[in-house]
C-alpha cells in the first residue's frame, strides 16, 4: 500500500510538469484516482475508480473523469458529486468547461445550507451561478419529499440564493400554492414561507380551523396572514407583521377581524409596537391597543385560563439610561371592563404623565447611597364615594433618599446601618376635597450578620419607620399608630448543609403597643427549603407558622424529576388555612415514547375532603407531538371544568433552529412580543 502511494505522488508529479504549460498555468489541478492514464498525442487524462479532481475551490468525485487537455473541458460520469463552498451537487453526468467555468449537469439533487433541490439539467453560466430546469425545491430531504415547489426555470447562485419562476407548491401531490416567483436565502436563514394550520372542535364553538400563512421578506422583515373558520362563532382574517434590528428597532403590527354570528357584528382589534434606540443613552417605546369592544382580546385566543380578556393597556415611554441614572417619562392608558354594567369599572386610569428617575447606588463619604423619583398625574375612572360614580384627577410624587455602609467587626460578625427620608405628596381621593397632602416617613434599620458556622448565617436586623403628621415636618402622634408605622426585630437563619441544600427562616416582633382587635405582635415563622441533589431533581418546601396565636398557616410543595425536553415529572400541593378542607394539586408529566412521539399531560385541580373526596376546578391538557420529518404535527386536549376543546396543528419545520427555542417559541419574541 506504501508504495502504491509513492508511485501515485510521482505519477502527479510528473502529470502536473508535463501539463504546466497549458492548462496549470492559470491555476492547479489535483486529481487521485484508482487507475489514472494519459494519452500523449490526444493529451487526454483518463481516471476510473474513486476520482477525485480538484481546482480553485471545486471537487469533483466520480466513478470516471475524462479530462481534454488542450480544450480545458472534462467530463464527469458515475456518482458524480461536485462541491462549490457550502453547496454540494449530485448528479447523474457533468460536462464542464473548465476555462469558461460553464457546464451542464444532468438529473441533479443539490443541498445548500437548509435546503435541498432536484434538477433535471443544470447549466453553469458563470463561476457561482447556474441556470436550473424542471426543479423542486423543499426543506425534505427525502427522494420523493414530502412537500416542495416545482418550477421549469430558476437561478442557483452557490451558497447565496435559489430563486424559481411561475412555481406550484405541492403537499405530496396536491397542488396547494402559486408563487410567480420564489427566492430561498441561502446564508442560514429559515425558509421565506411556512405556515401552520390548527383544526379543532369546542364543546361551544363547534369545528374550527385555523390557517397561518408566514412570509419572511428579509432577515429583519416577516409576516403573517391569518385565516380563520370559527365554527358557530364566524370567521376572521389577520395579518401580522414584525420588523426586528436587535439592537435599533424592534416594531410589530397585529391586526385581526372577524364576523361575529353569535354577536351578530363585525369586531376587531388593532395592536402595533414599537421600540427604537435613537443613542448610546435614549430609546422611545410605545404600545397600543384599540378594539371594537372592551372584551374582544381574548375572545378567540383559546390557550388562555381567562377566556374574556376585558383590560387595555397603551403607553408611549422616553428613557434614558446611563451608567449613573435611569430617567422615564411615560404616559399611560389602562381599561378594565365591566361586562355587567358595561362601564369602565374602578381601576382605569390615565396617567399624563409619569416621571420616573433613580440614581443608581453610589459612594458618598465611603457610604453607598441611591435616590429616587416618582411623579404621576392621574386621572382614575368610575371612583365610588357615598353613593355616586366620580372621575378625578390625582397628582402624586414620591422621592427617597437613603445611605449605607458595611461594617466589619469581627471575622465573623458584619454590621450594616441605613437611614433614609422618603416624601410622599397627593392630592385627596376625596372628590369633595381639594386638599393637597405631603406626608414624611424616616426610616432606619441596623442589620447585624453573624456567621456562626461554615454552614449556617444568622441575620438580625431592626427596623424602624415614623410618619409625619399631614403637611408638617413633626411625628403625627395622634394617629392610632402614633405614627410609629414599623418598629420590629426581625430574624432570618440560613442553613447550608452542602451546596445542593438550602433552608431559610423568617420571623419577627413588632414592638409597637397598638390597642387593635386585629394587631399581632409576632410575624409569621416561615421555613423554606431547597434540594436540588442533581441537575435532574429539583425539590422546593415552603410552611408558613403563626406564632401567636400559635396555628398552622400554610405549606406548599414543589417538585420536579429529570428534564423539560426530555423525561420529567412535576408535582405541585397547595394548602391553606383559611380553606380548612381542600388542597390545590398540580401534576405533570412528559416523555417521548420514541425518537418521534411525545406526550405531554398535566391537571390543575382541587381536591375537597370535608365530607367525601369531591374534585373540582380541574384544569386538564394533554398535547401530543409527531415529528413528520420536515413537518410538526401536535394535538391538544383541554377540559375546564364543562368546556372542552380539541385542537390538531400542523406546521413546516424550521431547518435553521438559530433562533429557535427548544419550547418551540423565538428568542424575539420572548424579547418584544411577550403577549404571544
């Protein structure tokens, strides 16, 4: 084998200096073959067996090459495979003109980036680009794919973009689709087109089917359009857009109507976004909402525990942020609904505007101290006093001051004291009343950490608060409180065993002496604990203990075994006090059968012992997920007590998960779009 080897280098040797004055004076060729033979008269190079022939970038491989000499052509039968940069073509024969850089390739399957295409003739008409015939495009990779779009004509310009003509876009042999032109971006971004569509049935609608059909124009631009049969309730049509520069802008526009049978009118809702960074410092941010009807948001989003969604929410902000301090002014618009009465129920409000500002902790004197700004002009809708509705207006300012600093007084022993000023200016809720209040508070609390041991710290602080009297600078000492408003130790204990366990207690005493029937002078003794023995277990424990009168509060229990994406099992148990007979329990489970199923369930539901075991609030999901190779098919089951609803979604892969969670959702629009 050695020496068949020392006999192949000098044989190219030799080729590559006998051929150097035609066809290696422009740039080398290298080629390796199992039989390799050379025709001196014709200057002809025959190789059979394993070719391999490589020049400026391009290789061939091939059962048999025949390469002229004098006319810088080859040809290529056999296996062929030719790769150009990232793309690789197979194909059934090749003829190429190795000085014009043209050719023809026959029966050709190519991949590019997340793409694959069959072709039945290729011609290359330049050093990237190609004239493509009788092709199919798809994301499958399969012989016969399971979708594609079919074109007579395209363009293939090597690992930049494909782009075919007049295409008909095939779901197995259905016709589904007319492209008059179609272009796939081939630096390693996600198909231009995909869509989802989501069949379903409700126990109140009846069969629906919904259809989104996407479009990425650019890396930065996409949208979507929406298609939607409701059932009994009509159908409705939506379009989306998102434009997104990281670090620049980052907009949205959703818009959505629909034909309501039930009410028996046309409704909709409109909700754009936006977000632009003009500097280093400045970024404007606005969202709006604007709907038919106060309860339309949420009507047609079934995935949702709150089936009416009856708030809105709008703002414009301006912020400046820097290293030192944070400022924004914002304005803001805030509607709750009241089918009932359908008013503008108590709890809306308008804000024109907001100040925010904060100076981030800072060194003064050795002390770390932070200030803080808030200012609103508040306008409340549907207050109730004595009787009657009233709108007002309320101006309202809040500024704090404080100071700390660290003191080491033993090894183990660390004293930090704080003092702060805090100022509170409004007007009276009162309508009849236009008094203007500015109320001072002064606070303080000396916070003393102790490490006992290696694996246990204890942290005792006091706290203190005084409240002015109203418009005056003096302690307001005819209150109940005798404005004493916090005067409590309070006590926190942590333990660390090792560093997969955790506990915690918290508890305190107020000191104050108020003659109240409802005043407790212990704080509650809560005990948290933390286990987390490995990356696949997690366990969390939380007791809540009145101390007087000394009673049983509450417990909470959190559990979870192995991975989300994987196999994991969760389980949750809520207990209160005040509701002495139920428990709130929430369990989950998810695995996959094999590399293509799986299965996901989980219940929310209470469980009541007073007389016999009686289950209520349940609250039920179970999805189901099928990889169809270059399809998602997912099922979904939900029972809410009486409702129920059943739902198919169907959908294109992504063959680029960049991008891509593994919970299925964009890390963008976790970013900007957290409605979705």
């Amino acid at each position: 084998m050695f020496h068949k080897k020392i006999i192949f280098l000098l044989l190219i040797l030799c080729l590559s200096f006998i051929f150097a004055p035609d066809l290696f004076c422009a740039y080398e060729v290298n080629i390796k073959a199992d039989s390799l033979t050379y025709k001196q008269d014709d200057e002809i190079i025959t190789a059979s067996g394993n070719v391999e022939l490589e020049w400026t970038g391009k290789i061939i491989k091939a059962d048999n090459i025949e390469m002229h000499i004098k006319e810088q052509n080859l040809q290529a039968e056999g296996h062929v495979e030719l790769s150009e940069e990232k793309s690789l073509l197979l194909s059934d024969k090749i003829q190429y003109d190795m000085a014009k850089e043209h050719g023809d390739l026959e029966n050709t399957f190519g991949t590019s980036s997340s793409i694959y295409f069959k072709a039945e003739k290729m011609i290359k008409v330049s050093s990237d680009t190609y004239e493509i015939e009788n092709v199919k495009l798809s994301n499958c990779d399969l012989d016969d794919p399971h979708h594609y779009a079919f074109a007579k004509k395209g363009i293939f310009i090597v690992d930049k973009k494909i782009t075919i003509y007049k295409a008909t876009y095939y779901v197995g042999k259905v016709p589904v689709f007319y492209f008059p032109k179609y272009t796939r971006n081939l630096a390693g971004s996600d198909s231009k087109f995909s869509y989802e569509i989501e069949p379903g049935y409700t126990n109140d609608g009846g069969i629906s089917a919904k259809a989104k059909l996407k479009y990425k124009f650019t890396d930065k631009l996409n949208s979507a359009l929406l298609l939607d049969y409701l059932g009994t309730k009509g159908e409705g049509i939506g379009l989306e857009t998102n434009y997104y520069d990281k670090n620049n802008i980052k907009a949205t526009l959703y818009a959505y109507g629909t034909q309501d049978r039930k009410e028996d009118s046309q409704r909709w809702k409109i909700r754009p976004s936006y977000w632009q960074r003009i500097n280093d410092l400045w970024t404007i941010q606005s969202h709006a909402e604007f709907v038919s009807d106060s309860y339309f948001n949420n009507r047609y989003s079934m995935d949702d525990w709150d089936r009416v969604l009856n708030k809105r929410r709008s703002y414009i902000s301006v912020t400046r942020q820097s290293t030192k301090s944070n400022l924004r002014i914002m304005s803001e618009l805030y509607q709750i609904y009241n089918p009932i009465t359908d008013k503008i129920q108590n709890g809306s409000y308008l804000i024109l505007p907001q100040v925010y500002y904060s100076l981030y902790p800072a060194k003064t004197l050795g002390a770390l101290s932070s200030f803080t700004f808030n200012f609103e002009n508040k306008t409340n809708y549907e207050y109730f006093f004595e009787g009657e509705d009233y709108d007002y207006r309320r101006i309202s300012a809040i500024a704090d001051y404080n100071i700390t600093k660290d003191y080491r007084v033993t090894k183990k022993m660390t004293v930090k004291p704080t003092l702060g000023i805090n100022g509170t200016f409004y007007d009276s809720v009162n309508p009849e009343d236009d008094d203007k209040n500015f109320t001072t508070r002064y606070y303080g609390s000396l916070n003393t950490r102790y490490r006992l041991t290696w694996w246990m710290d204890w942290n005792l602080s006091y706290e203190a608060k005084l409240r002015s009297d109203i418009n005056r600078l003096n302690i307001d000492t005819d209150s109940f409180d005798k404005g004493v408003e916090k005067h409590a130790i309070m006590f926190n204990n942590y333990i660390y065993t090792n560093s997969n366990l955790i506990i915690r207690n918290v508890t305190g005493y107020d000191l104050r002496n108020i003659e109240d029937l409802g005043y407790i002078d212990w704080y509650p003794l809560i005990t948290e604990l933390t286990y987390v023995p490995t990356s696949k277990v997690t366990l969390y424990f939380k007791q809540t203990q009145d101390l007087h009168p000394f009673k049983f509060n509450s417990v909470q229990f959190d559990s979870m075994f192995g991975k989300l994406e994987r196999f994991y099992f969760k389980f949750s148990a809520f207990y209160y006090e005040i509701r002495p007979d139920e428990v709130d329990l929430v369990s989950g489970i998810g695995f996959w059968l094999n590399s293509k199923w799986r299965l996901d369930y989980l219940i929310r539901i209470t469980c009541n012992y007073e007389d016999d075991i009686e289950w209520s609030k349940r609250d039920q999901e179970l999805k189901i997920y099928r990889d169809l190779h270059c399809f998602n098919l997912g099922a979904s089951f939900r029972l809410r007590e009486e409702y129920f609803e059943f739902y198919f979604k169907f959908e294109m892969k992504s063959n680029v998960p960049t991008l891509t969670k593994k919970d299925g959702t964009k890390e963008i629009d976790q970013e900007f779009y957290p409605w979705r």
